[in-house]
C-alpha cells in the first residue's frame, strides 16, 4: 500500500504540496445505470514551488480525461493500486510553467457501487412511483463519488450543475441557485461559498415537496411524509436562535431539513443548508426532535471548526453534544441538560462494554493508521468528549465562565479545520488564570486511555428519580404477589424520562418474561411510536429471550436502517444462539436495501467476514 498523507492517516492527498481552493461539479444523474457522471474542476494552488503532481483520493471512480481548462492542455494522470479502506490515489502530473494557480477538469463517473450514495427503487421509496438517490460522504465516502483531497484539513467553497430526470427535484449541501428544463431533463445549479470539507458534499434527487418551517428554513420529503415533518420540525427556528446565542451568528444563510427514506443509517447529518434526517423521529409528538438541536450545533462545531482528521473526531461530536445539552436546558429547562447527560453517560458505558474497555478504538484520541474510520464511529467520541468538556466547565467555574470561551474559540477558529492539540492551547491561553488548574487535568488518560474517562460528573438527577423507583419496583415485584403497577405510571413521565426508565431496565438482569407481558400489558409498550422506546422495549425482550419480541425486532431492523438501533439489535440477536442463524438470514435478504456504510458494520457485528 503506497504510504498514507503524513497529516491525515485516512488520506493519500498532500495539500501541503498542492492544495485545492474551490470546485465546481457538473454532473449528470443516470438512474438506469445508477451513476454519476460528469466534470469536477478543481481549482488548485501550488504550496511548494517544486511539486509536480496533484495528488487525489478516488475509490472506485472511472476517470475518463483529465486536463488544465483554461488552456486545454491533456495531462497526464496515474491511478494507484486499491486498498479496501483508502480507495486509491489519483496522481495527476501539473502543467509544466511555473503558474501557481490551476483549472484541472477531471471528466469521469461513479461506480453502480459507490459507497457514497444510496440508489432506491421506486418500490423502496414513500410514494412508489419515482427513483430515488442521496449520499453519505462522512467520513471518508466521497472519494467515491468526487475525485478530491478527501481530508477534513482541507475546506472549500463549490458550486454545482446537476442534470436530473424531469419531475424530479434535486438538493444539495449549498444554497438554491435557480433551475431551468433542457428536453426531459430538470438542471440545477448550486452555490457552497463557506469553505467546507469534502464529507459535507450531499445530494438528494427525488420526488421531494418542501414546507416553510421558519423564516430560513424549509423542511423537504416525500408528499408522504411532509405534513408531518412540517408538524415535529416547527421549532426548528427557535433551536437556531438558541445557538446562535450560544454560539454567534449562523453563517450558512438557509437552514432546511430532508427528511430521507428509512434507509438512511444516521440519526442526522449535518449537511451545510441541507440537514438530513431520519424519518425515525417522526414521533408524532415532536419528542425526538431534539436530535436537530444537534444538527442544527454542527453549524459551528464541525462545520465552521473541523477536525483536521478523523483521529480528533470528538472535536466535531464532543463540542456538538455539549453545545446540543446546552440547547435543551434553555428549552426545556436546566434539570433537562444533567438528564440528557445521564442517558449518554450509560449509553457510553454500554459501548464499551460492546467493544471492550481496553479497545484502543474506545480512546478519545484513537490511532487511525490503517484503519477505516466507520470502524471507529461509535457513542465514544459523542459522550467521551462531551463528559471532558464538561469537566473542564466544572474546573473553572461553571456555565457562566466557560461559554465565553465556547463562544471565542469558535470565532478564533472558524472556517480552519484544527487538532485536539491546537484546543488545548487556546484553552490556556484563554484561561491563562487557571494554568494550575488544566495542568492537573490527565490529558493522557482524557485522551489516550481506552475505557471509560477518569473521572465520572456528578450530574443533578432529579428527573431520574421516578425513573429510577419504578424501575427498582418492576426488578423486585414477586410475581407471586399481586400487580403493584398502575395503567397510568408512566402517564406521569415525560418521552424522555420512559426512555431513562427502559434504559434503566436494560442495565438489570434480564427480567422474566411475564413481567415484560404485563408490561405491555398495561402500558401498551408494543403499540408506542416513539422509535428510542421501541427499540429499548425490542432489547428487553430480546435480554430475556421473549420469542415474540424477536419476530418484532428482526421487523424493526428492516423497516428502517438507522445504526444507532440496528447494530444493537442484530448483536443481540447473534448473542441469542437459538435466534442467530435467522438474524444472519434476514440480514443477508436485506442488505442490498441497507446504505453501505451500516452493511459493512453490521456485516462485521455479526462475524460474517471472518
């Protein structure tokens, strides 16, 4: 394998040599071949005055010409070997006067395979009469879809033209920039002028109908699914001018939500202009919209300040979950934040557990030489990170003292992309009081220790206190007694303190499965819509083996692929022997229908690439 960037370990690009400033995609949207093809021009800058080469990520790209646009010159151009994880380098030989600045136009086309994006039939989408495609570029997918330098160091601005089938509606991570008909064929054109790394470009081409939600945001999906997103996403603009207060201005201009088919693997992706969503948090009752209150931080932490790899990627999600548990405690109260954080303190606990406290990936800081970064991607960086920020707030003070500093180091770093050391500088530099203070802080074992952090916040929980007596009480009820529960307990409760209570449950032995009947029984536990309850109600019956519940699950996990609930699942239905071999078979039915990266995850959970 040719040696990796020395920067960025998930990288073959050298913009220490030669850097890409801008881009500008033209591209054509083949649904019978599903692929993408088209022109990327590259506006690219010599750092070294005796580089020669410009040097690529690609995976699986088709490269037809490559050649300087301004004078039409062919250049010459060499693909390197493939790696499964890296794809392969693009080596492209620079023309030979001394100019500083180049146009190179690279004409080529996607792979049917491209891990990027998710090609639907009709059949799999809402509506059931037109194709369907959007992409997932985080962390490393755009290489194949772009030829570009596919490191988060490296930011731009980009604009687009996207030729599409007529009736078809095309987005991208950029603002709107007018759109015209050429014979059956609708072409979009897009503009990205904030500089921004290549795992945020995005495109979504669909049947899609938009509604105003705010007066910079609109909500996009299917006919099927647009009132109700319109319903669950009003405050959009609310949870905007809350981080905004937090955080200083938003510099994006529009704020839009796509609300994607089920396939979709993530909870959200922070797409500049353009979040998409899950239609999993189409509660019904707008209790899991909190989850665009994260979307809406990334704004500023990750978008506007970057890890500058993948390696210091709690920079983007440690940040963002603070900043996001901020959000909430202003609206919904404060107790609502230490609540929040008590969920995520157990759900890093039990990823751990899954991985194993001393797997080096657990670290906040992982090493990432040779290592595909959806390998990493867990709640680590998410609640790691954001329990050190936390303890850093404490260290110096509380709330009030350090969101000034949350709010500088935003506007010292914006559009720069910066590693865990660089924070850390700026902290004592801001802090330059408390000097003592930081320098008693392990950062070694902060950053570098698998397992869980050295040291466990004392958050406030009283909202967990119901949670925590009706959980004791369903865990010590003798069967042999009468039922002690009443129908309206959890009526009592709020979405999330049912959540903290079921995930509660799921820390006991597993309870005997006539409890779980009467459970369900009384609460009505099989028929709630709340997907972060279902799926914890799913697990429980899986922990105490209830076979009911598996048919349910096994459901649960093909109607929909957000990881967050489908490796879970299917891990615990490997570890269930009796059920393994059903797993493994609906999996392999389904995965054609799964995005690439939770296939490639979930094909590893259940230990089918050994």
């Amino acid at each position: 394998m040719k040696r990796l960037s020395p920067a960025d370990p998930n990288s073959y690009s050298r913009p220490d040599q030669v850097v890409v400033s801008s881009l500008h995609l033209n591209w054509d949207v083949d649904f019978s071949r599903k692929i993408v093809s088209g022109t990327a021009t590259l506006t690219v800058e010599r750092k070294q005055d005796d580089a020669v080469h410009l040097i690529l990520d690609t995976r699986d790209l088709t490269i037809k010409s490559v050649k300087d646009e301004e004078t039409g010159q062919v250049l010459q151009y060499a693909m390197g070997e493939a790696h499964p994880n890296f794809g392969s380098d693009l080596k492209i030989v620079l023309p030979s006067d001394a100019k500083k600045k180049f146009k190179i136009q690279i004409e080529y086309e996607t792979s049917p395979s491209c891990s990027a994006l998710q090609w639907l039939a009709p059949e799999q989408t809402a509506g059931k009469q037109h194709p369907y495609v959007f992409s997932q570029c985080q962390a490393i997918h755009c290489r194949s879809l772009v030829p570009c330098q596919d490191s988060p160091a490296v930011k731009i601005p980009y604009t687009a033209e996207v030729s599409a089938p007529s009736g078809l509606v095309v987005l991208m991570s950029a603002l709107r920039d007018g759109q015209q008909e050429k014979e059956n064929r609708a072409v979009y054109r897009f503009r990205q002028p904030v500089p921004m790394p290549s795992y945020l470009i995005a495109i979504a081409v669909g049947a899609l109908e938009s509604r105003k939600i705010g007066p910079r945001s609109l909500v996009w999906s299917e006919k099927e699914y647009v009132e109700k997103a319109e319903f669950e996403f009003s405050e959009t603009e609310t949870m905007l001018k809350t981080a905004e207060s937090l955080c200083g201005d938003y510099v994006w201009g529009q704020y839009d939500l796509l609300i994607l088919p089920p396939s979709f693997p993530y909870g959200g992706m922070e797409n500049p202009c353009l979040t998409f969503v899950t239609p999993t948090l189409l509660a019904g009752d707008r209790s899991l919209a909190d989850v665009v209150a994260h979307e809406i931080t990334h704004s500023w932490t990750g978008n506007l300040v970057t890890n500058s790899n993948w390696q210091d990627f709690w920079l983007n999600e440690g940040f963002t979950k603070f900043i996001e548990r901020k959000i909430v405690g202003r609206l919904h109260g404060e107790k609502a934040r230490p609540f929040s954080a008590l969920g995520g303190w157990k759900d890093l606990a039990d990823a751990i557990r899954t991985r194993g406290e001393n797997d080096p990936l657990t670290c906040l800081i992982p090493d990432l030489t040779g290592v595909d970064p959806d390998d990493a991607f867990s709640t680590v960086p998410y609640e790691k990170g954001h329990t050190l920020l936390w303890y850093l707030e404490t260290l110096v003070g509380g709330p009030s003292e350090f969101e000034p500093f949350l709010k500088a180091y935003l506007d010292k770093f914006k559009y720069q992309s910066i590693t865990s050391e660089v924070f850390r500088s700026f902290l004592f530099e801001y802090f330059v009081d408390k000097k003592n203070v930081f320098d008693a802080v392990d950062w070694q074992a902060w950053w570098h220790t698998p397992g869980m952090p050295p040291i466990e916040p004392q958050f406030d929980d009283s909202l967990a206190v119901v949670c925590k007596t009706l959980c004791k009480k369903w865990v010590e009820w003798d069967l042999a007694k009468d039922c002690p529960f009443l129908k309206d307990d959890l009526d009592k409760m709020s979405s999330n303190q049912r959540r903290e209570w079921l995930a509660l449950l799921l820390e006991e032995d597993a309870l005997p499965i006539k409890k779980l009947e009467k459970m369900n029984e009384l609460y009505n536990m099989s028929s709630r819509n709340n997907a972060e309850i279902k799926f914890r109600w799913l697990r429980l019956g899986l922990k105490a083996h209830w076979k009911e519940q598996a048919d349910e699950a096994l459901k649960f996990v093909t109607e929909q692929g957000r990881m967050k609930y489908v490796r879970p699942i299917y891990r615990d239905l490997y570890d269930w022997e009796e059920m393994r071999q059903q797993a493994i078979a609906v999996y392999k039915a389904n995965k054609d229908s799964m995005m690439h990266v939770a296939a490639y995850v979930v094909t590893k959970d259940l230990h089918l690439n050994e």
